[in-house]
C-alpha cells in the first residue's frame, strides 16, 4: 500500500533521497537536532532547482519554544515573503502563547502573509505543546491553515496514533492533519489503521514506504 508521505528534509542529499523513497512533498528546514530551524535562501534556492516536488519550508526563527517576539515575528513574515518570492508551494509554521494556547494574533499575520503569496500553511508540532489539544485544533481551523502536523500530543505518531484519530474525526475534512515524527516503514500502516490520517512526515529516507 502506498501512503501520501512528505519527506522531512534539513540537506539537499536528503531532498533527493525524497524523490528516490517516492515521496509526494518536501518539509525543508535546517537543524533537525534541535527540531528543525528555517533553512537557508541557499538551500531553499538549492532544493527548488534540484526537485519537482512541492516545497514547504519550516519558518522558525530559532530553536526553544514557540513563544515569540515582535522582532521573531517581522524575521518570519520576511521569511515568508522569501518563499513567496522564490516559488515555494507553502510554509509551516506555529506561534503559541505561554498559557499553552494557539497565539492567534501571530498566526493571522503569519497567515494572511501566505495567502497574499499565495502559500499554503501547515500549523507545525508546536500544536503538540497546546494545553488542549481539542480547542487549538478549532482554533487552528479558524485562522484558515491547510494542515496540521502532529504526533498526537504523543513522544511520536504510533504512540499518538488513537489521539491522531481523534483529531481526524473532529476535523470532519475542515483540515488536513498528518501524522508526524518518527514515522517509519515498519509503523505507518498501524498509525494510518489506527488514525485514519490521509498524510504522513517522516525525515526516514533509508527505503521506501
């Protein structure tokens, strides 16, 4: 069985191996050691020449949490406004607050600055750090994202993979969410029984899905 897998992806080795494993989309970011970082206008422009496939980039200013600056914020708006520019298919993204909720004044900027370019826009596993997990989704819907990634308020996806299946039925189609970290050929057939998640992300590009 195949399944619709984006490839996670911090070098340009990694990005062809996408291709190689059949991968359907690119996350591309830097620093996956620290939970990946935005990557460089080089190797944005570098994946962009070397791939047919479509790019999401990881717009995070810096690794820690999800609590930002104005200053963060305006680096992340010109972040995206590089995607838009360069001919990115989207962006991934997620701003909370420190009570644990989704900072929906962040995200309305952040989103109605991909919209303008034209970017789609995946809420990243900062979701999985929310308070509750019910009310951010909603929220999420809200703000107008395409996707949310998750691991199911979970250590990972096949932990999470009853939690995912939760967050599909709630979603009812408003949304797409993909199940995500530390998917594996020997575990996304349990993580898609169990959670019914039509996506999948994994920075797992040994074989092939």
């Amino acid at each position: 069985m195949s399944y619709f897998l984006e490839a996670c992806c911090p070098t340009i080795e990694a990005v062809r191996d996408a291709g190689r494993i059949g991968a359907a989309r690119i996350e591309l970011c830097e620093r996956l050691d620290v939970g990946g970082v935005t990557p460089s206008e080089a190797l944005l422009r570098e994946t962009l020449a070397a791939t047919s496939l479509p790019v999401n980039v990881l717009v995070r200013p810096r690794e820690g949490d999800f609590i930002y600056s104005e200053g963060e914020v305006q680096a992340m708006l010109e972040s995206i406004r590089l995607c838009g520019r360069l001919g990115a298919n989207g962006v991934v993204t997620g701003a909370l607050r420190a009570d644990g909720t989704v900072d929906s004044g962040i995200m309305r900027r952040l989103v109605s600055e991909a919209r303008t370019l034209g970017l789609q826009v995946t809420f990243h596993r900062a979701f999985d750090e929310c308070a509750a997990p019910m009310e951010a989704l909603e929220e999420i819907i809200r703000l107008g994202c395409d996707r949310l990634l998750t691991s199911g308020h979970a250590p990972d996806a096949y932990e999470g993979r009853e939690m995912i299946g939760r967050l599909v039925r709630a979603a009812a189609g408003r949304i797409i969410v993909m199940a995500g970290y530390r998917v594996r050929p020997g575990n996304i057939a349990a993580i898609a029984a169990a959670s019914g998640a039509p996506e999948f992300h994994s920075s797992w590009l040994k074989e092939r899905y």
